[in-house]
C-alpha cells in the first residue's frame, strides 16, 4: 500500500466544526470596568450589599458558588436588580454548574480553571465566560475556546506587569485580573490594559458581618473614580 493510500483524501476527511462566536463584554463592563465577588454565610444577604455597590456605581455583581442558597437567590436578585446591574455567577467548575446559572438568567459566567465544556457552553448561548488561568499556557487555551475574556487568577502573585508581558505573544487577549487585589491597585492594573478588575474583600470590606452600607458605597465610588482617571491618562 503507498504512502498516499495511508491517509484520507480531502473528500473523506471530516469537515472542521466550527467555533461559535466568541461573547463580547457587556456594555457594563466596558464601561463601569469592575467586578465585584460576593461570598457570605449564605446568598439571602446579597441583596442589601448589591443594592449598596449599586448606588456607588458598580454595577457588576459575581455571585460565587461557594456561598449556600445561590440557585434560590438567583432569580430573586434578578427581579429585583436586573435592570440596573448584571448578575453573574463565579466558582463554576462544571459545565452542569453553568447550564443551571444559565438557565436560571446568570449574565455571565466565571471560573476559577480552564475547562473547555464550560467555555464552549456559554460561547452557544452566546453568554459572556471568563474562564481562569495564571500561565500562558491556560490563559491562552481559555482564550482560544472563545471566552469573553480571561480571568487572570490569582492576580496578586504576578502583578500588572504580567498583562504587558502577555501582550508580546497574545496581543488581542483581553484579561480581568481577580484574587487578592487592593482597591488602591485598581488603576495600575487599568493602565497594564486590563479589560476590567474583579475585586472581593478589599471592596466588600465588612459588608457582611454588619458594617455600616454606606461606607460599602463610598468605596465603590472610589473604585470606579479610580478606573476612570485611570482610563483617562
């Protein structure tokens, strides 16, 4: 048999499927560029905490499936805030995770690794997905699946001089750098080109062992006084 009969010809090769279109960002996140990670005892007290981000102007609320009473709350919160904030749902680690956030309305999805079902699932339902990843390696294969964009994770081991690093092999990727992020480090990551920054206790402060909202509020108008000016050199 000749070299040539070992391989299939053009006409028997399976056709190449093709990848749905990759998620854009959503209008908030392009223009509020902040996320905030919720994570309590328990999902029933999101709502006075998202109710307080949103009058400082962060309009992007994660809600993470390490919280209990997530899928409860999920609908609820969106009833109550869907028109003014995006809801999205954070520690997803199965494709059956994010099928259920989905179905239940999540506006998003993130995750803490790569998994390629995950990526694939919201890239369908035309859902934005950040899939997370620290090397290269990961954060390339989350971005060549078609997410959204990738969620640098965690953050405060490589500084925002890893984005810049990054731009040389992969100038198109877009990143939302999480975990362990200061408020005041908002605008160093904004100028590395971070799409947006996902940010959990140093926001949310006390929030939820009865610390007093409003201070929650003046913090998110810091942040997104600080992503602006930023924005703006």
């Amino acid at each position: 048999m000749s070299q040539t009969n070992l391989r299939e010809s053009p006409a028997t090769q399976p056709a190449a499927r093709c990848a749905p279109a990759r998620p854009a960002p959503s209008t908030i996140l392009r223009t509020t560029g902040v996320v905030a990670v919720l994570r309590a005892l328990h999902a029933k007290h999101y709502a006075p905490v998202i109710g307080a981000l949103c009058e400082g102007g962060v309009l992007s609320a994660e809600l993470t499936l390490s919280t209990p009473g997530v899928w409860d709350e999920l609908p609820r919160l969106l009833d109550r805030f869907g028109d003014e904030v995006e809801i999205g749902v954070g520690t997803v680690t199965t494709a059956a995770e994010a099928g259920t956030a989905l179905d239940l309305g999540a506006s998003y999805i993130v995750t803490p690794v790569m998994v390629p079902e995950i990526v694939e699932l919201c890239a369908e339902r035309a859902v934005p997905v950040f899939p997370g990843g620290l090397t290269p390696t990961e954060l390339n294969a989350g971005w060549a699946a078609g997410a959204t964009a990738v969620k640098l994770f965690p953050a405060s081991t490589v500084g925002p001089g890893y984005i810049n690093q990054l731009r040389g092999p992969f100038p198109e990727l877009q990143v939302v750098p999480s975990g362990g992020i200061d408020v005041e480090d908002v605008p160093a990551w904004i100028r590395a080109g971070a799409l947006a920054v996902s940010l959990g206790g140093p926001l949310l402060g006390d929030a939820f062992k009865g610390g007093d909202l409003r201070d929650l509020t003046a913090r998110a108008h810091r942040v997104r006084s600080l992503v602006e000016e930023a924005r703006g050199e």
